[in-house]
C-alpha cells in the first residue's frame, strides 16, 4: 500500500541512516510479534516516517540494541519505541484492511477473488490492531469518505484527496495535545494529502485501462492529457511536502535530532525522488 516516502539514504549522515534502518527493523519486528507476521511483509515507508513523526512529537527516548531477525537469520540494530510502534502498528492494520475491502471493490477477475481469500487473515489483523479507543472509527470514517467521492466520480484532485488527507491529520494528531496536536495535523494531512495524489499520478494508465476510478483522469480527460500536465501535477506534490516541512519545522530546536534530520530528508529529497521516479516511468510509456 503506497510506500512513496523513504529517504535519499545517500544524504544522509551515515549514523542517521543506520538509525533509520534500525527504526524500520524496529516497527517491522513489533508488529510481527503484537499483530502478525504477515506485517512483515506489507509494511512500507510511509509508515516509518508516521513512527518517527510519533517518536520526535512525543519524545519517547528510543534505545538502539541488536535483536534476532528471522528473516535475515542474524541479530541487526533495532530501535525500540514502543508506545510509538504500538500505534502505528495498530493504524497500519486498521488502514491495510480497509485498502483491502477498497480494493474486492475495485478489482475483477482473479486479482479479485485472490483478495477475497486473503480477507480473513486481513481481519484477524484488523482485529488485533484495534487497540487504541476511536482510533478505528477515525480510519472507517475517512475510508468511507473516500469512497463517497469516488461513488461521485469526483473530478477535483483537492477535493478526492481530502478525505484521505484529513483522515491521515487525525491519525498523526491522535493523543496529542495543543500545539504538538495543530502541528502533528497539518504534517499528517499534508502528507497524506501527498501520498493520495502521487498514488493517483502513478496509477494513471493502469486506470485508464482498468476504468478505475481516478480524479487526475477526470480533471485533465484522459492519460494523455494527465501526462502532458505533469508540471502541474509535480507543483501540486511538491507544495504538500513544503507544507508539510514547514509545519513540522515548528517543533524543531535549535539543534536537530536524528529524527529531525531524517524527516526533513524523507520529505524535501526522498519526496522528489519519489516524484521523479514517477514521472520517470511515465516518460516510458
């Protein structure tokens, strides 16, 4: 689901990259062991950045130790932050058995009955995710806003990418207070209003041929058109990570963390990577 925002790993100071690493293997390892080990396989980068957004707002101390990894058959650097993991782990079940019910919708022939048999293990992990009070109804309501406008066949690209956006404001913000709670919002909606938009970007002539649903294609009328509108689109992607820099700058000391350095990073220069690469693939079609 998604994954589009990771870090340009060749910028960054090489302990900020190993703790990067260490927070990946860190969210993957909880989640194998409090949720499910399918977890493992479908966690992306787009929820690392919502844990280090978690651990940086919340201050929660973080501690660095070598534990066992199944997969690789040795001990590598993990990062343990807990309470952070715990939600996120429990908004990324939640959200992936959602992206899941979106996409038995979406979806035809064997791709959707694949979908179909995959749903009650993606229940049980929905069931076991659901640890945090409301948090659940936070993610159902902004699905279910989502899939009004697609219903609709919303032809604005703001408007298609709002429900996602502000759902994923709530979830950022959720348990905080005050100023932590504004700023965790607007990084939170920027982000998500981001993610939606460079999916849809992504996606448009695989939509275009399946008929699926897509707001850039019925903004600009077609995947031909889309392309040749693509500094448009890149514009619209790159104004979502400004703001949400410079939201998250707000919070920032005078001396940055790791987790600053490492966030600014994901979202100036792993963003645009993100968007090149999409528009890199479009160049080949």
């Amino acid at each position: 689901m998604f994954g589009y925002i990771r870090p340009r790993k060749g910028d960054l100071l090489v302990k900020d990259s190993e703790y990067y690493t260490a927070v990946y293997c860190g969210l993957c390892r909880y989640g194998g062991k409090h949720i499910s080990h399918f977890t493992r396989w479908l966690l992306n980068y787009d929820f690392v950045l919502l844990a280090l957004l978690r651990i940086s707002l919340s201050e929660e101390k973080t501690e660095v130790c070598k534990d066992f990894c199944p997969y690789h058959l040795k001990k590598r650097a993990c990062a343990h932050a807990e309470k952070s993991y715990a939600f996120v782990c429990s908004a990324f079940g939640i959200l992936t058995y959602g992206k899941l019910l979106d996409d038995i919708k979406d979806e035809k022939g064997p791709k959707r009955f694949f979908k179909i048999l995959l749903k009650p293990l993606f229940k049980h992990i929905k069931n076991r995710s659901d640890g945090f009070e409301g948090l659940g109804a936070i993610i159902e309501s902004g699905l279910e806003r989502g899939a009004e406008c697609e219903k609709e066949r919303v032809s604005s690209p703001d408007e298609a990418a709002e429900s996602f956006a502000f759902m994923m404001g709530e979830i950022a913000s959720y348990g905080f207070e005050g100023d932590k709670k504004r700023i965790a919002s607007q990084c939170g909606y920027h982000i998500g209003r981001f993610v939606y938009l460079a999916d849809a970007f992504d996606d448009v002539f695989d939509d275009e041929k399946s008929g699926n649903y897509n707001p850039l294609l019925l903004k600009y009328g077609g995947s031909k058109e889309v392309y040749e509108h693509k500094d448009a689109v890149c514009e619209t992607l790159f104004d979502s990570l400004n703001a949400f820099s410079n939201s998250y700058a707000l919070v920032c000391g005078a001396e940055f963390s790791a987790e600053d350095r490492i966030i600014f990073n994901v979202t100036e220069l792993g963003g645009r990577d993100a968007v090149k690469r999409i528009c890199e693939r479009k160049d080949e079609k």
